[in-house]
C-alpha cells in the first residue's frame, strides 16, 4: 500500500517561514519524481516545486529564490523550505509522486499565511 504522508503545515505570518515534510512508504522512492503542489480556494492545482533522485529540481517562477525542495532517500522522505511567505502562497499543499504513468498524491497540508 503506498502512502505520502505530509506533515508541517499551519499559520504563519507574512515573511514567514515553514517546512513541510513528505514521508513515502510503499514504493521505491529512489525512482520516483518527487513533487510538491499547492491549491488555492476557487484556482487550479499547480505545481511549485519538483525533484529527480540524482537531486535536480524545477521550481514556480513565483516561489524561486523563496522556497528550496530537497530529498532525503535513505528516510523516503522529501522536504520544502518555505521561506519569505506571502499571503498568496496560502493553499492546500499536495505532495506527489510520479515515476512513468504511476502517479501517487498525499492527503494534503494547509498552509495560511495571514497577519
């Protein structure tokens, strides 16, 4: 059974910074594309950050030079660094697996940045 199982989210205040952790079991991670997406009320899922296992990344042009996506393989587990937080990154953040046509989502984390 595979589960992503993310974790850190909350409320921070504008500037702000948080962690949000991603721990895989069930598939081999090594292979896996790791990402991370966020919904906002009323838009479309979007991707923000992705990471190959050889640690190559891809970011939203809105959150480069803000957020850092890293992967831990030896403990299944991928990270984002939120930093400098803005109201608008406020969302339900996803984390995804992706390897070929398999293709496995977390449960989600809210994020809410508000003064």
């Amino acid at each position: 059974q595979v589960q992503l199982v993310e974790s850190g989210g909350g409320l921070v205040q504008p500037g702000g910074s948080l962690r949000l952790s991603c721990a895989a079991s069930g598939i081999n991670f090594n292979i896996y594309v790791m990402g991370w997406y966020r919904q906002a009320p009323g838009k479309e899922r979007e991707l923000v950050a992705s990471i190959r296992s050889n640690g190559n990344a891809n970011y939203l042009d809105s959150v480069k030079g803000r957020f850092t996506i890293s992967r831990d393989n030896a403990k299944n587990t991928v990270y984002l660094q939120m930093n400098s937080l803005k109201a608008e990154d406020t969302a339900v953040y996803y984390c995804n697996a992706r390897m070929l046509i398999r293709e496995y989502w977390g449960q989600g984390t809210q994020v809410t940045v508000s003064s």
